[in-house]
C-alpha cells in the first residue's frame, strides 16, 4: 500500500506470519525505467514469498519491469488494475485499465512471454457507471486469454471521476457476490477476494467461496490479525509468536538496519497497532511514535516501548 508499506512493514509482518504472501506497495514502470532500480526493488530474503506490484499499461516496459522482478527475485509480479488516483489515470495506469481489458491482456502476455514467475492482476469489479456482472466478467476472460490465471479482485467498483482514493475505498458498495461467482463460473481461475477483510472468521468465510484472501488496511493497523493466520488459514501445525517474540525479531531486524544506515522510524512505522487493544497498548504506540522519531533513536527506544507493555501488564494483572 502506498505510501504505508514498505520492505520494513514487509519484514515486520513476516515475524507475524511464515505463511502470507506478502506484496509491495505498487512501483511504476516509469520508476523502473527513469529511476533509482536498487530504491525500488531490494528487499530482504526473509521476506518471501513476496509479489512485486507493478503500474503500467506499455507492454514493453511492463515486460522489461516484470524481467526485473524476476531477476531481483520476487516470487510473483503483479499487474495493477485497480487503484484510482487522478495521478495514476493520467499516466494510464491502474483502474482506468478496467476499460481497456485488450490492452491488460496484451500486457500480461508480454510480461508472461519474459518470466517464469506467475504473473497475476489486481482489479476491481467495475469502473464509473458498470455496475453489471457481464463487463467484470468480460474483462476476466479477455485477461485470462492473455494468460493470468490468478485475479485479486478487490470487491468495489472505483469511481474515477469525483471520488478520491480514500473514497474509493469506502463509497461504492462492496460487492463480495460478483467474485464469488466469477470464482463459481470459472473455477479454473484462482480468484482472490480482498475489500473490507477484518477478521479471520471473515477470511474463513470467504475462503468457502474462493481461493484466497487478501488484506489491506486491517493487517496493517491491527498487524497482530496476521500472527493468526498460519494456523487458522494454511493449517500450519507451528506454535502462533506470541507479541514479545515479535518484539524480538524486530529488535534483531532494528539492529541489522540501524547498523546499515536506516533510520528506527522506518522500522517502527508500520509497528505501532502491534500492541493495539492490550494494556499498554497506547503507551507502546506512543513511545515508538515519539521517540522513534529522533535522528538518533536507537534501539532503546525498542525497549521503553517493551517495558511500558509489562508495567501495564503487571498492573492489570
Ligand atoms: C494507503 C493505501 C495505499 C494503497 N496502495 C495500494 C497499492 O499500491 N496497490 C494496490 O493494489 N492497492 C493499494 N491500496 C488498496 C488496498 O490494496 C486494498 O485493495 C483496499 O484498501 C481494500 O482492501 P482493505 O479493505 O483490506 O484495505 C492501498 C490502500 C491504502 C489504504
């Protein structure tokens, strides 16, 4: 998600989950082609598995961009055909591309054409007025003969003109019935579902309609949702961290990074809600919030955050 994750919110959530698949905010083309490569693409190795998002409608620089992916060794790369923003539909990327399925199709099969990896596409269920099932269902068909075969669909349609992203997150209704039955009438397809996802119970309950969940706002401001997913969704036998074990990964992780230069507010960003609706909670947020601010911070700031949990925890006990 832009502008909330990154490799460190990626390294962070995987103390949490072995099992998620984990993907990066979306990077354009452009930013591949005209900009810093190394800034945009490394990630650390234990990350995986972890998808590269991509933004684009050239096929050629989506070609070249998914090569890169590859070649950096991203697990999966993954089209965007969803996100909203007026900046991204003037460079002709994302939902706008909902309009435009031939030209998805046409980027997927050149992305397809130069790797090995899977490569896969994220939409939305419609665009402006399309509120009927037959349209998303064209679109899927055309993308698929372009050869994806997994589909994130975040379960709205976008609005492109009026509304903003963040409304288009919240305004049109979510239509979770319209990718169920895409899922149900081509079940050759593995369909993802994502929009709205806050709970395991819901994941649960999606996942006896389709092949998988995906989500956004909810593991990143509650992360602590993510640390019940291995064993609630992939049936994995291994004991779920308990929140002070996350801690101490973090803490292992924090001093690698200090080490090569990173600033903690990097680190501790996407770490806050780790601590949300437990004692001390509040506290955790803002000792990380505050002092992992400071040019200096270090890991001590780690720590004070740590020991305001147990003295709320002594309290409460
Ligand atoms: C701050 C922010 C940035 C986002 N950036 C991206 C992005 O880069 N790529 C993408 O596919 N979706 C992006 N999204 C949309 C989410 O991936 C997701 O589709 C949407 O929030 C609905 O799912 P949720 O209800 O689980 O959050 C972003 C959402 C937020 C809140």
């Amino acid at each position: 998600m832009m502008a909330w994750t990154d490799r460190h919110c990626r390294a962070f959530h995987r103390l949490l989950s072995n099992r998620a698949l984990l993907y990066t905010e979306m990077v354009t083309t452009g930013a591949l082609l005209h900009g810093d490569v190394e800034r945009h693409l490394a990630f650390g190795q234990s990350e995986h598995p972890v998808a590269l998002q991509l933004g684009g409608s050239d096929p050629a620089e989506l070609q070249h961009s998914a090569k890169l992916a590859q070649d950096w060794g991203y697990d999966e790369v993954n089209l965007n055909v969803g996100c909203p923003s007026d900046r991204v539909q003037r460079g002709k990327i994302g939902a706008c591309l909902m309009g435009e399925p031939q030209l998805v199709a046409d980027c997927v099969a050149a992305m397809r054409d130069a790797v090995d990896i899977p490569v896969t596409v994220k939409c939305r269920i419609g665009i402006d007025r399309q509120d009927a099932y037959e349209p998303f269902a064209e679109f899927i068909d055309t993308v698929s003969r372009g050869g994806c075969e997994v589909f994130i669909v975040h379960a709205r349609k976008a609005w492109l003109d009026g509304l903003s992203p963040k409304e288009n997150r919240e305004v049109p209704p979510l239509r979770y019935d319209m990718v169920y039955r895409i899922k149900r009438e081509r079940p050759d397809l593995t369909i993802v579902i994502n929009g709205g996802i806050d709970s395991i119970d819901a994941c649960n309950d999606h996942l006896r309609h389709v092949d998988g969940v995906m989500l956004g706002r909810a593991a990143y401001q509650r992360p602590w949702l993510l640390a019940g997913v291995d064993s609630a969704l992939f049936g994995d036998g291994r004991p779920m961290p308990t929140r002070d074990a996350v801690m101490g990964g973090l803490r292992d992780y924090a001093a690698q990074e200090l080490a090569a230069g990173t600033a903690l507010k990097h680190v501790v960003k996407p770490v806050f809600g780790l601590y949300h609706g437990q004692p001390g909670g509040r506290m955790f947020r803002r000792v990380l919030s505050e002092s992992g601010h400071a040019p200096d911070a270090g890991l001590d700031v780690l720590d004070d955050a740590l020991a305001a949990v147990k003295l709320a925890e002594q309290k409460a006990a």
